[in-house]
C-alpha cells in the first residue's frame, strides 16, 4: 500500500507536526476512536493525531488519515469483522504492539468516563487486558505488574488476541446502544 508508505514517510519527517502520532500510534489511536462508546468528531480527534490544527498538515496527508479511520470502521462492519493492526516487528520477527496500544489508550483518553462502563462492567472489563498489557512505565515494567520473565511470552500472547479484543470491544459498545 503506497498510500501508507508515504504516509509512514511524511508522520516520520521533519514536515510533520513535532507531537504527531507516527504509524502505529495513528493506527491504535483510530481504531480506539472507531471502538468509543461515543462518536468522537473527526475536528475533536484529528488534531490529537496530527499535533497540530489540521489546517497545518498537507490536504493529501489529512485525506489519507481519514482514508484510514474509514477503512477501520469498515473492517469493523464486515462480517465477520475484519481488523487488522499496524504493529511494528523486529528484524527477528518479534511484534511490537507497545506503540498501537498507547494510541489506543489515548484515544481512551478522550472520553474517559463513558470508557468506565467497560472497564466496571464485570462482563467484559477483561476485553481490555490485552492493550493494557502492553503498556510499560519509564522503568521497562509492566504497569499490570507482569514479572519480567514473563513478561516477552504474555505480550506476545496478548498481541494476538488484540484483533479479537478489539472486535469485542467494539460490539460491546453497539450493544449498549
């Protein structure tokens, strides 16, 4: 997809906004926003993703962005869903889901208190281990308070799961509704 190189290539850039979110991030974050309990407008979300106003990032690179948080939700309406995540990957092939996570997290962020639903609703507040598995204080430590010698094995784990968290989160919320 040349449309998400080139993408990749201006968020990695010096044109881009110093707070934009690069690939992964953007990729967490738009998903978390196609998942939220409530609509989240594109003028409240776009200038978390950029950093910066919109009016400040070229036409193409806005358009591509809401390319994306439309295929997203799109995925999300096929049947079966289909959700694919932009994680990063290690020469080793390693998947790196950190980054993916906390873009979602902070689109969790945008409307936190219709989020505790989920996360105190005693049926599915589980949905959400799997992303917060992966985030890492300052230290490299787990904030769930994984060991480190399980640490590798349980993100792994939890970085397959999160196409199917993700779709139960999402149905989640269309149920409330």
């Amino acid at each position: 997809m040349l449309w998400l190189e080139a993408l990749d290539t201006y968020l990695s850039s010096d044109a881009a906004p110093d707070d934009c979110l690069m690939l992964s991030d953007l990729d967490g974050f738009l998903h978390g926003v196609a998942c939220a309990p409530v609509p989240i407008p594109s003028q409240d979300w776009l200038p978390v993703a950029f950093g910066a106003h919109p009016e400040r990032v070229p036409r193409d690179v806005l358009h591509t962005i809401l390319a994306l948080h439309d295929e997203i939700c799109a995925g999300l309406l096929e049947d079966p869903p289909d959700v694919e995540p932009m994680f990063w990957g290690t020469k080793d092939g390693q998947v790196i889901a950190m980054d993916w996570c906390e873009g979602f997290m902070q689109a969790v962020s945008m409307r936190p208190k219709e989020w505790l639903r989920l996360t105190e609703s005693g049926s599915h507040g589980e949905l959400m281990t799997p992303i917060l598995c992966h985030l890492i204080d300052g230290d490299g430590n787990s904030v769930l308070g994984i060991p480190q010698d399980q640490l590798t094995e349980t993100l792994d784990e939890a970085a397959d799961a999160i196409p199917a968290t993700v779709v139960g989160i999402y149905r989640f919320w269309r149920e409330q509704a």
